[in-house]
C-alpha cells in the first residue's frame, strides 16, 4: 500500500530517514553543499515521505505563504524510479495541497530540464524565474475548483530576471 505520510520531528524513524534520502540524493547525486541543501526554511516547512509497505521511497516539503504551496525536494529515491511512484508522489501531494486549503498556487522550481515534461503532465506551467543567478524552471499549479482558471495564475508569473 502506497501512502503519503506526514515527517513530525518527534517520529524519528521518519525523519531519520527524510534525511538520509535527502543526503543521499542531493548531497551525493546532485553534488550539493550541504550549506546549500539544509537551511532554517527546514523548520518552517510541512514534510512528507512516500510509503511503500514499511518503506520510505519518497519525499518532498511544503512551505506555506500568502497563498502559495512551494514543494521542494521532491524526490523518489534511485531504486524506485521510473516505475510510477513519482507520479503516485505528486498526484498525493497536490491532493494534499488542494485538501489543507491553505494555498490556491502550487510553485515548484526544477534545476534539471529533463524534468518539465514530467511536471507539465500535472497541469504546472513553465514560468522561468531566475533564483541566486541559477536558472531554474519554476511552475505553477492553479489548485481551485475551476482548472481552466488561470487568471489568479497570470497574477503570480513574472519575467526571467536578466544576469
């Protein structure tokens, strides 16, 4: 059984393992300082694994403001991927998003190109923000009643900034 679950701080089997997949597949794969990949931003945000049976394969957090869910981290760990957990993650998370009722955008920013087509799949659109002088492929998700809305999308695009 596949289930989303929620990272608390006191569970510290989940978060134990949050970690280490975090480590293993943006400090290791990804090649990030670990300076760069853990930041106060941590604490604010809502985490999430992906559970198969008893194992953790997935992750991803979720920071709420003004009305926006950014996701970030949203990751399925080498051994299961491309085999459909990824989507099984994302469907779970936006539904997760749709039902705290906290935000009506979901933002994502990808650093990796071979992504968009993956995201664009789940209604996000390409946006191309620039954050920290690194180009990034931002996305939103539009998460009211009405999917063909996308005034209250146009409302939070901007331009790439120029370097």
């Amino acid at each position: 059984m596949l289930l989303l679950k929620p990272v608390y701080f006191y569970n510290l089997g989940y978060l134990i393992t949050y970690l280490i997949i975090r480590c293993r597949v943006y400090l290791s794969e990804y090649q990030r300082k670990i300076q760069e990949e853990f930041s106060i931003t941590d604490i604010k945000g809502d985490h999430y694994v992906l559970v198969q049976g008893k194992q953790i394969i997935g992750i991803v957090r979720i920071m709420y403001e003004n009305g926006i869910a950014d996701l970030a981290r949203v990751t399925v760990i080498k051994e299961y991927r491309n085999q459909g957990y990824g989507r099984e993650l994302m469907k779970r998370v936006i539904n997760e998003v749709r039902n705290s009722r906290k935000a009506e955008i979901i933002r994502l920013s990808i650093s990796d190109k071979a992504m968009l087509d993956f995201y664009q799949q789940f209604g996000f659109k390409e946006n191309g923000e620039v954050y920290f002088h690194v180009f990034l492929f931002p996305f939103y998700y539009y998460c009211g009643f009405d999917s063909n809305t996308s005034a209250e999308l146009d409302l939070f695009t901007k331009k790439a900034a120029s370097f």
